[in-house]
C-alpha cells in the first residue's frame, strides 16, 4: 500500500499544494503572486529578477539558516526511527547552545582545535539533556514527549540564566566568543557578500552521513529501528530495549546539542538571552516529517523550510506580507500530515487509469 | 427451494489477480452454510462483497430472491445481513447495551438516548437464546467468548435475519467453540440463515448443512455436509491429500533439556499466575502442556523465555540455571522459541522478512562486523531459508513481512527458530489461525525436530494438537500442574476433566 515512489512523491505533492495555498491567498488578497516566486528565486540563487549580478549573500544565508533545521530535523529523525517523538529536542537545542558558549568563553584554548572541542561540548550537553527523558521513560513510563516539554522550558530559563551571569554580559547577550572556538572563515564572509556562512557545513556533512550508516547499516542502527517499530518483538528477540532507548534519545539530544553549537559558533558568534524559543528544535519536526525521517528526505526538507524562512524578509520588502512564508510552511507539514487523503487520491486516479486502459 | 442469499457469477479482480472467479453461491433460508478454504482462497473477499465493503467486478446478488445492489455496509444492514468479524469492532470501556445500540440509539424525550428501553429489549433477545450476557458489563471485563456473543447480539438487535461469521472459533476455548456452535444452531433453528466462514472441518461437521469449497478464488464444489467425510472436504480444499496423522517414531529419551522447579510467576495484574510448576522435557521428547486460556500459561512461558520476571523457584535448561539470565543469554545456551502473537512478539512486522531472519543473530560474525551489518552474508542466508522451509512472498527476503499471508509468516518465525537448531524448542499455539496445509507441514517439522533427539515444550489450548503430537502431556489449571499422563493412556475425556480443575489420579503414573 506504501511503496518507494509514494515515499517521494507525497511530499513533493504537499509542497505543490503548499505554494498553491499561498498562491491563492495572494491572488484573494489581490497581491501580486509573482512577487512569491522573485523571492524565492533571490533566496535560493541570489538572482534578482530584471536585474544583473548574483548576490551570493543569499544562497550563503540559505545554509546558514538550513544548517542547524537539518541538524534538527535529523534529531527528531533518529529518535522517531527509535519509536521516539522526541519533542524535547528545543530544549537540548538550547542547553548545546548554553555549553557551546560558556566553554568557548570561559575555557579558553589557543589553536583552531578548540572549535571541535567547543563543538562536544554542545553535543554533549544536549545528550545529556536527552538523557532525563530517557531514563524517565525507560525506569517509570513516563512518556518522553511530556517531560520533553517541561524541559525546554527548564533549558530555556536556565540558558538565559547563565548568559547573564557569564564574565562580561549585557542584559541581552554575552561577549563573543574567541575566534578559535568559532566555525567563523574570512573565506567564506568574503565570497558570499558578507554573509555569515561558516564551516559548519562540514558537520552537517558529517552528520547526515553518520546519521544513514548508523540506522541502515550498523547492527546498532539495527537494534533501534526493531525497537522502534516493535519493542516487544525486539525486546523477546533478546534485545535491550531500555538501552536502545534511552541510546538513542541521546544521539538524538546530540544532533539537537550540535545544532545548538552552530548557532553560537557559527550564525551569531556570541550567546543571546531570549525568553523565546528560536524553534530549530520544533522546525525539526517539520524537516523530518517532510523528508520521510530519512538522511537525503532531511537534508531536502531543511533546504525548503530554511528556503522559506530566509524568503520571509524578501517578501515584505515586496509589500507582501512576511506570514505567507509561515502559511506556506504550515500548508506543507499539514499536507505531509494528511498523507493518507494524498495517497487515496493517487490509488484513485490509478485505479480509473487503470480500468480506462482495459 | 428458497434461497436466502445468491451470488451469481461474481467476479472481482484486484490488481494482478482474480480473488474471486465467477463464484455461484446459493444459500438455501435457514439453513447453515459453510465456507471453506485455506487462507487466501477467496473466502473474505467474497463475503466482503456481500457485505458491501468491496464492490464485484461482475455478476449479481439476490437476498430473498430479489435483485440487489449492496453499495456499502448500511445497505447490507438494511436488507437484513449482518457480520461478526473476526477481530471483534466493540468500544471496549462502554458497556454491552451502549455498544450494541451505537450507530442506533433510540431517543427518548428531549433527544436524550434511551437506555432504559434498549437494554430490557437486549435482555430481552440475550434471554431468548440463553446468552447470558449482563447487558450494564463493560466490554472490557469480558472474556473473548462473551465479547463474541455481544457480537452476535448487535446482529440481532438489528434484526439481521442473515447472519455472517468470519472465522468465529479462532479466538475461543474448546468450552466456548462449543457453545458457540450450540448458539448457531439455535440461530438456525430460529429460522436465521447463517453463512460460516471457517477452515475447521470438525466444526462445520458439527453443526453446518451444506458446504462450499473455494480454491484459488474458484468455486470447487458445494457439497451437503452429512454425506461428506473430513478428508473429502479438506482434499477439496487443498487440491491433494491431506495427512494429519502424525506416524511417530519411538521414543529415544536422552537428558533433561528443560527443569522446570517449583516455579512462581506474578501476573502483571498481581497475583500468583503460576503457583509452584514443576515440570522437565528431555531430549528426543514432545511434552504436551493443554489447558484453557489463562490458566497460567502465558505467564509460564514469558518466565521461562525470560520477558517477565519470577517471583521463586528455578528454570534449567540443558543443566545450566538461568534463572535470572537474560533473554539473549537463553537464546544463545539453545532455546528456541515460537511464540503465540506472531504479530506482537514474533516478527518485526514492518522489517523485511531478510531483517526478521536475523534478529537473534545480527551481532554474529557471520551477520556483522565490528558492529556494521554484513548484507551479502544476510542475503545469502535469507535466500537459502526461504528455499528450504518454502516460504512464500511477494518480493522473496525484501518482503515486508506485514503484507505476507498467515501461513508464511508463521513459516518465517518456524525458519529462523528451526535454523537455530536449538536443543530446546518452546513451541506456543503454533498452528493458531492457519490452513489446513500449513498446519500439517508444521506438525511435520516439529515432529521432526523431536527425531533428532530435540527437546520440545508444546502448548496449545487445541486438544487435538496435544493429542497428535505429544509424547507426554501435561494439564495446567490455574496455574497447577494437574497431572501427567503418557499420551497413549490420555483420552479427550480425561484431559478435558483435569482442565477443569479435577486431578485425575490414575493417569499420574509417569515417565
């Protein structure tokens, strides 16, 4: 009933419906809907339509802003891979960031090596972090999905905590990091235009192919998925069901620690107090939806949801609107949502193709 | 003659096959009519259709003689058909009178529901044909067979005069396949006309009139029951001879593989499930362990297989004491293990049938290297067990297990724990659910794993399973060993009496 074609072709029919909806929108609205497509084109290329010249500052912010919602998408990934909904990713997000920043700042390491350090850290944090839904649900049942909630609200109130107390810090933010422990590369700031694109590519990189050897090819990857999809088939099998638990909400709490990492190494440089969720962690939900909770499906999914965030700004410089990016976006998850209406109508129309045929 | 239902020439195909093949099914009013055929035969389909799920490619239905078009289920009900599905369709924290009036709640002043009067009719009709049934009961406080009964009670509270069982005994003790039967007879004798869907020989001798056999979506032949012996209708249905007569070698008992010592075991539900087994099973030896459902059994095994904790006692198996061993530590000393929910516990339903195959043993040299999966080994493997127990799918080791028939799946789990070549194989309710076919080359291959001196725990609630293919036989109630017998000094009289909790001395001499 579900076969390979199908897994590609929902999503792709969910983001067609997606930009529809917002096409719609701007026609009823009597707005210009080619106005959606410029900006889109501008986010994704740097071409400005009737205009000569790229501005590579765009597809250099494209990554920036994608960077860290395939690192969330890839969290919530492997813990649904696992059987898990792992919804407290935000919170591991947040607490990578506040590890990533407070051992840049305080721990101070003169070669270019502190940046991969810096980077563990964070990834560490977050494990951790996932480690208490884990252990939560594993000893008392308690679904990972509650106290996953609760603690990113505890992440988030701590994080700002210490950003403020930290040597240095204004009300609103922390001083910068050394440039060692930064992803930072003049190289990259000068060839895109002054955008802030940095290394942290290469993690990405890393990480998504980390990411499919793992769960398709190790024995480990093995184990989580016969947990996720049947704990009791996996667990009379002779499995440790409870270690690939709570293993794999670490690893999960690990990608969400690192893209909490990049956020400070690499998009802003410094630590920012917020009473406000930046939402990488809950966009993941998104990525990982769209892209099927696999490495390729995710990598995609982060390039549309970042494409349509970076696209927000562009299209209220057009007078349109900046909520139709968030329209569009959440047209594009609910389609994903309601797959099965998606497929019903692709067995239907097969099916009076089919008869048509005979 | 009048017939209550025909189907005339009907023919559905699905994609790639014909499930039903100009299929003529004539029901005759009142009568019992039985539908047999091995899994896949086309037997649901064609009850789907007359129930309005599916709609026939060609051909036509009559009820009560006039043509009809059944476009979706409510049509079905409205002329009069109604369906106890296999997998019973009940909310189980309502209680009976809620979930048989739901979908036809009668109103009584201000659009309030009227319970009052629903439930006197229920009592009412439950009465008339000595159901039992206490209408204020919640679903989920009731056994299988009464859940049933509810089942059947919603049919006629909704004046089904045609009714359709699908696979009705599959679920139900002897106890409650009996009385079921008795309950359909009435229904009949009531003036209902009943359609049973069934691949249970003995059952349709008890209590059907006519029967029809379907093959590969095929009508083979409708016969009348009472001038039709067992093995006429099961060759019918599986296109050959059919053997279930296991012809058993004698016994070459070695050491004990199983030691089973004063064992206790706390249900999850908190009290004694099983109050002190003591048992052994040596190599070479079937011991047979019958009972009704729940009597303990369940928690005997997940204690010897190591999912559930004990609360005393000991289990060794081939001399070694691993009581408190892991599960894999069991697997790996030589347990085997088929389970009774191949769904649940069995098979990884949503991993390829190559990914099931491995699954005790993925973190073996031959599987896996420092940890990374070793696929062409894997292939190779799948492929030769696939070959060797026949078992069949749509895309060979790739399949989805999910979408592969009962049968196969069963044959898949039977591959992979057989392949083991364990010297203690726990077998549980192993033929639950199958064809014909598919049962007799089970107990072949169980028998043949006791020939080569294996040790094998069997339990069943199926009497005539124990009875075949037991050496010994062993009766639990309530958690107690009631005794033990040889098989060849058991009768179905004396088993049936120690599963109801009488000890029967005098079949205590043991082995």
């Amino acid at each position: 009933m579900y076969n390979k074609k199908e897994k590609i072709l929902v999503p792709l029919i969910a983001v067609v419906l997606g930009v529809l909806l917002g096409i719609i929108i701007l026609v009823v609205s009597n707005r210009d809907f080619m106005v959606l497509f410029s900006s889109l084109l501008k986010g994704l290329t740097g071409i400005t339509l009737g205009k000569a010249g790229i501005n590579l500052r765009y597809p250099g912010e494209l990554m920036v802003t994608t960077m860290p919602l395939i690192l969330g998408g890839l969290s919530i990934g492997f813990a649904y891979r696992c059987g898990m909904f792992n919804i407290g990713s935000e919170g591991q997000v947040i607490m990578g960031s506040l590890a990533a920043c407070c051992f840049g700042i305080l721990v101070p390491i003169p070669t270019r090596f502190a940046a991969v350090v810096v980077l563990l850290v964070g990834a560490l944090a977050g494990a951790l972090w996932a480690f208490i839904p884990g252990i939560l649900k594993t000893k008392f049942n308690i679904s990972e999905v509650v106290s996953g909630i609760m603690l990113n609200y505890s992440g988030m109130f701590i994080a700002s905590y210490f950003y403020k107390i930290l040597p240095g810090s204004t009300t609103t933010r922390t001083v910068d990091l050394p440039v060692n422990a930064t992803l930072k590369s003049d190289f990259f700031y000068n060839i895109t235009n002054y955008s802030r694109l940095n290394w942290g590519f290469l993690v990405v990189i890393v990480c998504v192919i980390l990411y499919w050897f793992i769960i398709e090819k190790t024995t480990f990857g093995y184990k989580l998925r016969a947990t996720g999809f049947n704990k009791f088939g996996a667990k009379f099998a002779g499995i440790k069901t409870d270690r690939a638990t709570i293993l794999s909400l670490m690893i999960s709490g690990a990608l969400a620690g690192l893209a909490g990492a990049l956020l400070i190494q690499g998009t802003f440089g410094y630590g920012r107090v917020s009473l406000a969720f930046d939402n990488v962690g809950f966009d993941g939900i998104a990525v990982a939806l769209v892209g099927g909770c696999n490495a390729i499906g995710v990598v995609l999914g982060g390039f549309l949801f970042g494409l349509l965030k970076i696209t927000q700004p562009l299209l209220q410089t057009s007078g349109v609107p900046r909520e139709i990016g968030d329209i569009i976006s959440a047209a594009i998850v609910y389609f994903v949502a309601i797959q099965y209406v998606i497929l019903y109508f692709i067995h239907k129309k097969r099916k009076t193709k089919g008869e048509s045929k005979e | 003659m009048e017939y209550a239902i025909e189907m005339l020439n009907v023919t559905k195909e699905f994609p790639g096959i014909k499930a039903n093949d100009n299929i003529t099914l004539q029901v005759e009013k009142g009568g019992i009519h039985a539908l047999l055929g091995e899994n896949g035969a086309g037997k649901s389909t064609l009850m789907s259709i007359l129930f309005g799920l599916y709609s026939p490619t060609s051909g036509t239905i009559k009820v009560n003689g006039k043509e009809v078009l059944i476009t979706n289920p409510n049509v079905a009900n409205d002329l009069g058909i109604g369906m106890v599905h296999q997998h019973f369709k009940l909310v189980e924290n309502f209680t009976v009178t809620e979930n048989i009036i739901l979908g036809r709640e009668p109103k009584g002043k201000f659009k309030t529901i009227d319970l009052k009067s629903s439930r006197e009719r229920i009592k009412k009709i439950s009465e008339l044909y000595g159901f039992k049934v206490d209408p204020d009961a919640k679903i989920e406080d009731l056994t299988v067979g009464m859940q049933q009964k509810v089942e059947i009670l919603k049919m006629l509270y909704r004046d089904a005069d045609i009714l359709i069982f699908d696979e009705p005994t599959a679920v139900l003790t002897p106890q409650e396949i009996e009385e079921l039967l008795e309950i359909i007879k009435n229904l009949a004798h009531e003036g209902k006309t009943v359609l049973l869907i069934t691949h249970k020989l003995k059952e349709i001798k008890a209590c059907a009139t006519k029967c029809s056999i379907l093959r590969r979506g095929k009508l083979i032949k409708t016969v009348d029951v009472a001038t039709t012996t067992e093995a006429t209708m099961s060759e019918l249905m599986v296109g050959r001879k059919v053997d279930l007569n296991i012809v058993k070698k004698p016994l070459s008992l070695g050491k004990n593989m199983l030691e089973i010592k004063d064992l206790v075991v706390t249900s999850n539900r908190g009290f004694d499930a099983v109050k002190g087994v003591s048992l052994h099973v040596k190599a070479g030896e079937i011991l047979g362990l019958a009972g009704i459902d729940g009597n303990g059994q369940s928690e005997l095994i997940n204690a010897l297989t190591g999912l559930a904790p004990i609360k005393s006692g000991s289990i060794i198996i081939d001399g070694k004491d691993v009581t408190n061993e892991s599960i894999k530590t069991r697997f790996d000393i030589g347990m085997g293990h088929i389970p009774e929910d191949r769904h649940k516990y069995g098979l990884i339903l949503d991993f390829s049938l190559k990914e099931n195959f491995i699954i005790h043993d993925f973190e073996e040299s031959a599987f896996s290297h420092h940890g990374i999966l070793n696929y062409s080994n894997i292939d190779q493997y799948a492929n030769r067990l696939i070959e060797e127990f026949d078992v069949r799918s749509g895309q060979g080791k790739n399949t989805l297990t999910r979408s592969m028939s009962g049968g196969n799946q069963q044959k898949a789990i039977i591959a992979r724990e057989l392949d083991r070549s364990p010297k203690l194989l726990i077998v549980v309710q192993p033929t639950r659910g199958l064809d014909v076919g598919a049962i007799e080359y089970i107990h072949k291959r169980i028998e043949a794993e006791r020939e080569s001196g294996k040790a094998v725990l069997l339990v069943s609630f199926e009497l005539d399973e124990i009875m075949s293919l037991s050496d010994r036989i062993a009766v639990i109630h309530s958690g107690k060993i009631m005794g033990e017998m040889n098989a060849k000094d058991a009768t179905e009289n004396k088993l049936g009496l120690m599963m109801a909790g009488t000890e029967v001395t005098e079949g205590n001499a043991n082995v």
